[in-house]
C-alpha cells in the first residue's frame, strides 16, 4: 500500500532536482545548435518575473525527455526544447525579449 506524497516528499524532490541543475553553459553546443551564433551570452528578460540576465546564468535540467532552461530569479520555464524523430522543437515564449530588443514570441 502506497502513501500519500507530503509537502515534505516534494521539498526533497525538488532539492535533489536543484541539486543537478546545471548552468546555462551547460548547454552552449545546444544553443549553438539553434541559434547559429555563441548565445549563452544573449541577454534575455522573463516573462514570468521581469529579470533580465544572460543564458549563461539560467538554471538548465537536461535529465528529462528534453532541456529545460529556467529563470534563476523565479524558476519560470524560459525554454524548452525536445527532440523526437529527429525533428527538435523548440519553445521560447517563456522569454519576453531575447536578443537585441526583438521580441522572443515574433
């Protein structure tokens, strides 16, 4: 029989997830990848919360089906990006601006 999770269950999940997120320069071949330029040093500002700072310093999780890059400052999902078939999709809506002022959702 199986127990109900706790709050507590859930602060220990998200320590030990805390505990192996990486930095955005984790994943700059990724960015690279994408974007066809050095990015980890683009400035973007979250939707979420208004922070602006470079990619270099967002929160990236990379053991999942895909990568998840968030805010440091509110842990809002900037950027998701999985690949199926060979096919990669890529979200950035998370992001406000990224880039020289344009616009991440344009």
């Amino acid at each position: 029989m199986s127990t109900p999770a706790t709050s507590l269950d859930h602060d220990e999940d998200r320590s030990t997830a805390r505990s192996t997120a990486l930095d955005g320069n984790a994943v700059a071949g990724l960015l690279w990848d994408l974007f066809g330029e050095e990015s980890t040093t683009t400035v973007g500002t979250c939707a979420h919360c208004g922070s602006s700072g470079v990619l270099a310093e967002t929160v990236v999780y990379v053991q999942g089906p895909g990568v998840v890059i968030r805010c440091r400052g509110c842990d809002g999902v900037l950027v998701v990006v999985v690949e199926r078939r060979g096919v990669r999709c890529v979200d950035v809506l998370g992001y406000a601006t990224l880039g020289a002022g344009s616009s991440a959702g344009a």
